[in-house]
C-alpha cells in the first residue's frame, strides 16, 4: 500500500523533467542529463503539463526570453529550477557585444543589430554602466539644469545657456517633488526647447531638467549612448579597450513571462539584464518564487498585472533596478516574505515617468502579507500598499534617494475609496534621504518614515521604529480612524509626528495615538506639530499617554497651528490646558544644558534679590498693559519682581518686556544666567535672551525658553554673544495669559563654557534581526520610563529603545496604598492613602520628584482630595523633593454596592528606578504599583469581621517587622523585598499557616486564629534568601 501511494506522489509532482544546458541542442529530447535542450526559445515552445519540470544547469547563461503559457495544478505545478553543481543558472536578457572600433578620441562604437528600438541598459564585466547625460551628475546642483519659463507642457526655456543642438535626444525633467518626467527634444531655438510631454504635471519654473540619450552627452568613461537608427552603441572609454572586457546590451525585454497561467514554481535560478522586467506576469494564479536572484533590470523587477491570488515570494534577491521593485495588482492572498530589494530606482533618468515609479514594493492586493524583507537603497517610496494588508518586522532603509515627499511606507488614498484592516506592525525604518536637487531652493518636502497621505484610514501602525530621517517619523495627512500605538520615534529632522491638514477635507477625526515615543535629538529638531485649517484639534482623536521628550530643550516641544494661521509653540502642560489630549503623557525624565561650566567669574554684572526694590528693572508691554512691581508677600525669598497684566487684553500677541542693562558684552564671550521663578494657575512660557538697547534692536543671543511652573524651580541658561554691544540688556519677554509670574535671585555672570555633543548624550538601540540582539553600554542609562540600564542591554527582534545618558545613581521609589476600612455602608466614603517612598541613593543637587496618579473606576466618585490633582476620573499627586516617605489621603463614594478595585502607580520620577519602569501600567507587579479592593454594603450589613483597625492609613508602615509581638490578637508584617512564601510553625514543627508570593511593602496580617504559644515565622525571598523571626502570641 505504501509503495502504490509513493509511486502516485511522484508521478503527480514529476510527469516529465527537462534538462537545459548550454552545450545542449533543441534537436535533443531535453530529458536526461546528456541529452538536455540548449535555448530558452525551445523551452518556452514546450506543451507543458502539469508536474513537470525545466531544470536549467548550474553555472551556465541562457539569453533571451522564458515564456510559459501552461497551467499546473495545485497539487502539480510546473516547476523551474536548477541541477548540477555551482552557481545558479543566469536567465539573461542581454546579447552581448564585440567588434568595438574606437572612432575618436576616447570614444568606441559597436554594432548591435538586435538592440530594436531602445537599449536600457550596458554593462561590462556585469557591472552597468551610466547613460551619458548632461550636465554630468557630480556637478552643481546634482547636474540639474534650471527651467527659466515654459508653455504648458511642451516648452521650456533654460536659464543656462545651450549651446549644443540636443535635437532628438531626451529631457529629464522635475516638474515636482515625487515626480520625474522624461519627454523627447523635438526642437530648439536657443535655449528653448520644444518637447513632447505627455506628463499630467506641467513644468515649473525654478525647478530643474538635464538631457540625456544624445552623443554630446559623452565626457566621462563609461557613458554610453545608443543610436536606435543606426543600430549602434557609441561608448566613451578612455582607459580601457572595450574588446577586452565583456559587454552586453539588453535586448529581451522580459527574462520569465507568465500569461493567464497558474501553479508556477520559480527556484534557484538567477535573472539579469532585462530590458523591462525580471518576470513580467499577467492573471497569474499559484505562483511561488523562491530562492531568485534578480539583477539589473531596465524598468521593473517583478510585475503581475491583471487579477490573480495565492502569490508567494520569498527569498528573493533583487539589485540593481531602474525603476520600480515589485509591483502586484489587484490580486488575492499574497505573501512577500524573507526577501531583500536594495538599489532600486536610484538613477532619475532611467525610470519611468508619471507617478508610483521608482519604488522599492507596490500592492494593491488584498489579503496581503509582507514581513521579514529588507529593502534598502531606493529612489522613492518603500512599500505602498491597500486594504486587507499587514507589514510587519520588515527593514527599511535609505529611501526617497531622488525623489521626496515619500515615505519609508507610504499610504495615499486621494480618491477617497472606502480603506480599512491595514497593519504596520514591528517595522524598523530609518535613513529616509530626500532631495533637493532639481527643486526650488525655497522648498523642501522630505523623506518621511511612515506617511500617511490624503485621507488614508482604517489603519493601525503599530510598535515600529523609525530613525534619522530627513523628515517627519510619522506624518499622518488627513487621516480617519488611524491607531498609532507604541511607536518610537526618533531623530528625525523634521518632526517626529505630525497631524495636519491643510483644507476642510478630510479633517482628521476618530484617530488614536497613544503609548508613543516621540523624541528629538538635538535643541532645535521639532518633537510633534498638530495643523489644522479649522479650530477643532480637540476633534483630532484619543491623544495620551505618549512621551514627548528633547532633553537637550524640553519645553515647547508642541507645535500647533489652528484656523489656518494661529501658530503657538507649546509646552505639554499647555498643550494639556488648551486642547485637553496627552493628560497622563510625559516630556523627558533627563534634561540636559547643552554645555559645561569651565570657569565663571566671581563678579556679577546683575545680582539682585529684590528684598526691598525691583532694582532698576524697565518694562515695555505691546498693549501697555504689562505690569512689573515688587512684592514683598511673594510665594518666593521674601520680596519678589512680579510681571502681570491689567487689564486683560483681548489680543493674542500681547506680551510684556522686562529688562535691565547687563552693561556691555563681547562677541563671542558667555554668559550665565540664574534665576528663580513660580507661577500660579497654569504654566507659562517665558523667554530670555539678551539684546541691543537701541536701534535696530536686535538680538544679541539666540532667545532661550523655559516652563515655569506653579512650584518654585531654579534656573541657569548659558548665552554666547554673536555681536559687541556696549550697553546690551537682559530681556525677560513673557505672553499674556492672565497669570503672574514672580522672579528672584536675578544673577549674571561672565563665564567660559564649553558646548557639548548633543548627540553623544542619548541613543536609539534597535534590533532589526530575527534573533535577539545584545549591545554593549559604555555608561549607565536609562529610557524614557525610567527604568535603569547598566552594563548591556539585550533587544528582542524589532525591539528598540531610547537610552539617555545617566550620571545620577538609580534610586528604587515604591508606591503602597491602604484603607481605613476593608468593607463601608453605601452612605460612607471610604479613605485611601497612597504613600511613596524612596531608596538610597538620591543625591541632594538633584531633587527626587515624583508623581503618581490612581484612576477611579466606574461606579466611584471622588469627594475630596486635598493637594492633588483631579483629572480625567484620575486622582494625581506629586512630591517636589521625596526625601522622606510621604502618604496622600482622598475620599471616594460608591454610588452601588458592590466590590471596587483601586490601583495607583508612579507615573514620574526624577531618577532612574533599578526595579520599576514609571507609568507602565499596574498589571506588571512592579513595586511602583499598589491595588487593593474594599466593599459596599448597605448599612446594617456591615462586616465587622473585615474592618481594618490595627494600622490607620496615615501612619507609616514599619518595614521588616513583625508587630504588635507578642500580640493577643493578630500579626502584621511587612517585608523590605518580594516574598516566594511565608510559613508558620510551631515549636513542634507543624506547619499553621502559609502564604504564597507576597510584594515588598504589602501589609501581611495574620495569626489572629494561633492559639496562645510561641511560634516560628519563615520567611523565603523570591531573591532566595531566608529569615525566622520568632512570634508571641499572648492570651486575650
């Protein structure tokens, strides 16, 4: 029976095999080894039958064109693939060419009789060679000539002189950033050139061109030009003989066709030097390619037009082509998995025109999956993709090359048709280039990560990275019902988020954007923009929990424009009081000055403590309104300068100037600054700098903006002056936004500082591996939760993290909550306190502050809660300085009876946590967490038995011991570390109680039903260490 089913196994996967090997001929019957068939023409005049097989002989080059035109089946395909031993058989679209006669200087020509109506590509030795072109690419500008002026499509004027008649050759024009045009010379007058353009973009002045395919175009070595008339190639070569090289032209346009056929299986064969495509198939059904190298194409890699399904791709390896990578259609169920694009589309003179060309991937497939590629080195966009599609753990590099306003991934849906179920999941992209080159100087769109174009929705991005882009990490435009979820974001030049739209379609709505990582790596790159042409970004989405950190100046890290020109640079408090999203987010756990202190003179050129007067300090409001006084009841050292404003003005600009002569100031010399500040109400935005105090008034220094906050903070700012001033002011310039601000301790001295390398204070460690990755620290750290890194840090694959630089030891702060009562009536608030502490290791220079928050479930009300914060059913509280423990009490109220569970966490520490990540939730059963439950019950049903009443929730719990010991009642223990288990024995050895794993700082309470005795408590860490304590318990 066993071997009746091998035999039908065998027969339905191999009917017939075929051999094909160069020294073969097509008289053969092509089924054996020694008798194999010698040309792809025989082959493809095969009748094929499903199971059978065309095996091509390793280390051997087949020229011209794999046409297949019959069907497998599921169980059968037709398979291609290799035999015999070395490399993989070359599928090649190229003749090659010899007889080269030199016919001028440095200048050779060769016949090619089969070259038809155009070549697309030359090599030598296998290595392509570039179209000549004018002007040559390495001159100004990248070689771009400029458009002077044009008519319509077809005209253009140069504003550089042309002094060759470029008749018949071809213009490569830049008509816009995502689009590159080729049109053919038709006429010239001058420097005018008439075209035939067929491009929906019509030409811009300003913008650039260069020409190619003309002889003239021949200066360096290597350029080549083919005349389609002639039939010849002419080759500019001035150090090497052409006939001693190997030379070959493309000839065939396609290496493997596939015309409504299904159950075609591809392998270890390799394809190069098209003319137009790799493989070129249309309504292409079972296809599987596996193990293909595709080298150097003269338009696309692999195209499959039409309509189709159950496509594989995989292990593929393309190089080298002049236009777009892969381009599926409307198929279904399609997987493009393990494979790797690099160099595609990189020269702008030989893709295609229009738009969606020089691109790495292309689908508009459904049920699509591409994961684990990588694709590297493009000249526009990455992926593009549609509905019903996941992208995920892929790699992503160096896109946008010639072109921009593109992203790494890259979604448009401008036509407005329905979109919905897309996931890009764990991808890691980064290096997105950009140009400028053939563009207006006043111009620059970018290289994007992830962009989301014209009312795309449906969609989630979601744990990716994105790195050093010459762009925004994450440009969202117009977008509906898009999730952005735990992303990192990471030093990309132009933002890294933003959400905008320009008109009054396609407002952004129903998108949610949280537990992102949002972080610029220097002062001036830009953390997030929110635009819109409307007054609605509170309509925007779900906005929280994200973290929007530039340590090196993490104030204004927000920029919003709303109605079309309302332009405000916001703090995340702002942001938080203005728009109401991100009010549980979080700016950076470490800041840094940008310098370091070498020497600081010991005379003041202000020093003012305004004990008794402002001091000769000046004002000067925009609406004359500004205020500046001395106040002696200050919430600052006794007498303080306050700035205020009465009355209120309607105006947005309005802001108050305070300043004060600093007496004169050298260029190039520094400054320090240092002052106290508070504020009440709200946050507020103030800016310094120093200035002329006379016409024309300018700025002597770049114009530093601090946060100063409604809890007194000090502050130093460094000032380089970029110009001499005899009598230079400081300035203090404060907007208008009801609320005072008060100064003290005013002091500026001279100084030598030395500026720092921004760059070198934090790190972005990514993993785009398949395997666990482990780096190696050259200092302590730690991420933007808090959470300390010492030694070396192992990422899983696609994993990634922020490291700053860390000089503060980690300081363990832990959270416990407690109640004053286990079970309340209906009508009694129940008590919670929260109380925090912190470890060893802070250091005084460095205040420890800590915030924390504990939101309420349904069902609860708060009813009163002094010293904190209530928002968004979240109670919050924060120590400025936790030097010593300290516990906060709030009162809620059920509306029902029934069982509540609270929870509280640290969501903010000024140190780095050994043990705990701040704000990571409170599933993780950290330290930094605390739950506990109570009941409701209606009144006369109380349980007495639960009533907590041995501890009251003000009083602090005394770690690692048991007590009251002896007791008559019950015991309490609260143990220094996590427990594995607690056990107690009497002093016979039996076993009377056992708890299982306990949480440091979790009140233990037990031993209320012990008898009268002596007995032994075991404690077993989870560290694995062991502790007895001996227990009492007394008589009643």
């Amino acid at each position: 029976m066993l071997s009746v089913v091998s035999s039908v196994v065998i027969q339905s996967w191999a009917q017939t095999t075929y051999y094909v090997a160069v020294n073969g001929k097509d008289a053969n019957d092509g089924k054996s080894v020694v008798t194999p068939f010698q040309s792809l023409s025989k082959v493809s005049s095969l009748q094929l039958v499903p199971g059978d097989a065309v095996l091509f002989r390793r280390g051997d080059t087949f020229r011209g064109t794999l046409t297949i035109r019959q069907a497998g089946t599921a169980n059968a395909p037709i398979r291609i693939d290799a035999y015999g031993t070395g490399q993989r058989p070359i599928l090649s679209g190229s003749l090659p060419l010899t007889g080269w006669v030199q016919t001028g200087t440095n200048k050779w020509q060769a016949a090619c009789p089969d070259c038809g109506s155009r070549v697309t590509g030359l090599f030598a030795n296998n290595i392509a060679l570039p179209l000549g072109r004018y002007p040559n690419p390495q001159e100004a500008d990248a070689g771009f000539l400029t458009v002077q002026g044009h008519v319509g499509n077809n005209q253009l004027t140069s504003r550089q002189a042309l002094t060759t008649n470029w008749v018949g050759a071809e213009v490569v024009v830049r008509p816009t950033h995502w689009i590159i045009d080729r049109a053919t010379i038709t006429g010239q007058r001058g420097n005018t050139l008439s075209l035939t353009n067929p491009s929906n973009y019509a030409l811009t002045d300003g913008w650039g061109y260069f020409i190619q395919n003309h002889p003239a175009t021949l200066d360096q070595d290597g350029e080549w030009y083919y005349d389609p008339a002639k039939k010849v190639i002419l080759l500019y070569q001035s150090r090497t003989d052409p006939n001693g090289q190997s030379v070959t032209a493309t000839v065939f346009d396609d290496g493997v066709v596939l015309t409504d056929v299904s159950n075609i299986s591809i392998q270890n064969v390799q394809i190069m030097q098209t003319r137009s495509h790799h493989l070129y198939g249309s309504n292409v059904s079972g296809l599987t390619l596996t193990n293909v190298d595709l080298i150097h194409a003269g338009e696309d890699g692999i195209t499959l037009v039409g309509t189709g399904q159950n496509v594989s791709i995989s292990q593929v390896r393309m190089t080298n082509v002049n236009n777009n990578g892969i381009n599926v259609g409307q198929y279904q169920n399609v997987t493009l998995r393990n494979n790797t694009l690099r160099t595609i589309g990189l020269n702008p003179g030989r893709g295609k025109s229009g738009d969606g060309q020089f691109c790495a991937v292309q689908s508009l497939g459904q049920d699509v999956l591409i994961e684990n590629n990588v694709i590297d080195s493009v000249g526009y966009n990455g992926l593009s993709i549609w509905n019903n599609t996941t992208v995920r753990r892929n790699s992503i590099s160096n896109f946008c090359a010639i072109k921009s306003d593109g992203g790494g991934i890259y979604l448009w849906n401008g036509n407005k048709l329905p979109m919905s179920n897309i996931a890009l999941q764990q991808n890691v992209i980064w290096g997105g280039i950009g140009t400028t080159s053939g563009t207006s100087d006043m111009v620059f769109s970018g290289a994007h990560g992830i962009f989301m174009d014209d009312c795309t929705a449906g969609i989630t991005i979601q744990d990716n990275t994105v790195f050093g882009c010459n762009g925004t990490g994450l440009a969202l435009h117009g977008v509906n019902n898009v999730k952005v979820l735990r992303n990192v974001s990471f030093n990309n030049q132009l933002g890294q988020l933003s959400l905008y739209t320009y008109s009054g379609e396609c407002l952004p709505r129903d998108n949610v954007i949280q537990n992102n990582k949002f972080v610029g790596r220097n002062s001036t790159q830009p953390v997030v923009l929110f635009l819109s042409s409307q007054d609605d970004l509170p309509a925007y989405g779900a906005i929280d929990h994200n973290y929007y950190a530039r340590p090196f100046d993490d104030v204004l890290t927000i920029r919003t424009v709303y109605n079309g020109n309302v332009v405000a640079n916001l703090s995340l408090s702002q942001w938080q009081d203005k728009f109401q999203h991100d009010l549980f987010s979080h700016t950076s756990p470490l800041r840094y000055t940008g310098y370091t202190l070498q020497n600081l003179s010991t005379s003041s050129r202000i020093a003012d403590s305004f004990s008794q007067a402002v001091n000769g300090w000046e004002s000067w409001s925009l609406r004359g309104n500004g205020l500046v006084g001395w106040d002696k009841n200050s919430p600052l050292d006794g007498g303080s300068l306050r700035m205020t404003f009465s009355p209120p003005s309607p105006a947005r600009d309005s802001y108050l100037l305070l300043y004060k002569s600093m007496q004169a100031v050298a260029k190039g010399k520094s400054y320090i600054l240092r002052f106290d500040a508070i504020t009440q109400g709200v946050d507020q935005r103030i800016d310094v700098y120093i200035r002329r105090r006379d016409a024309p008034y300018s700025d002597l220094t770049s114009r530093s903006t601090r946060l100063v906050t409604t809890g007194r903070q000090s502050y130093e700012i460094a000032f380089t002056a970029t110009d001499s001033e005899s009598d230079a002011l400081l300035a203090f310039q404060l907007q208008e936004n009801g609320q005072p601000i008060w100064l003290d301790n005013v002091s500026v001295q001279e100084a030598t500082v030395n500026a720092v390398e921004q760059g070198a204070y934090m790190q972005l460690l990514n993993n785009p591996g398949l395997r666990d990755s482990t780096f190696t620290l050259a200092g302590n750290a730690r991420d933007l939760q808090n959470r300390a890194y010492t030694g070396q840090v192992t990422l899983s694959p696609f994993q990634s993290v922020v490291l700053l630089r860390d000089t503060l030891p980690a300081v363990d702060v832990s959270l416990a909550m407690q109640l004053a009562k286990a079970t309340v009536p209906i009508d009694e608030p129940a008590v919670v306190s929260v109380r925090l502490r912190s470890g060893a290791g802070a250091v005084s220079r460095v205040a420890n502050r800590v915030q924390w928050a504990c939101r309420l479930p349904a069902g609860l009300t708060l009813l009163d809660a002094p010293g904190l914060v209530w928002r968004d059913s979240t109670v919050m509280g924060t120590v400025r300085k936790l030097d010593r423990d300290t516990t906060f009490t709030f009162r809620v109220r059920a509306t029902q009876t029934g069982t509540y569970q609270l929870a509280a966490q640290v969501t903010e520490t000024a140190y780095a946590d050994p043990n705990s990540s701040s704000d990571s939730g409170t599933d993780d059963n950290e330290n930094d967490m605390a739950r506990i439950s109570f009941k409701v019950v209606t009144r006369g049903s109380l349980d007495t038995v639960s009533i907590v009443t041995d501890i009251e929730p003000t009083l602090p719990l005394i770690l690692n011991a048991v007590y009251p010991n002896p007791s008559s009642g019950g015991f309490t223990f609260v143990a220094d570390g996590d427990l594995q288990q607690l056990r107690v024995f009497d002093l016979a050895g039996r076993e009377h109680l056992h708890i299982g794993p306990t949480r440091r700082e979790q009140p233990i309470r037990f031993g209320s039903e012990l008898p009268t005795g002596q007995y032994v408590l075991r404690l077993i860490y989870s560290s694995g260490d062991a502790r007895s304590v001996t227990l009492i318990k007394a008589q009643p």
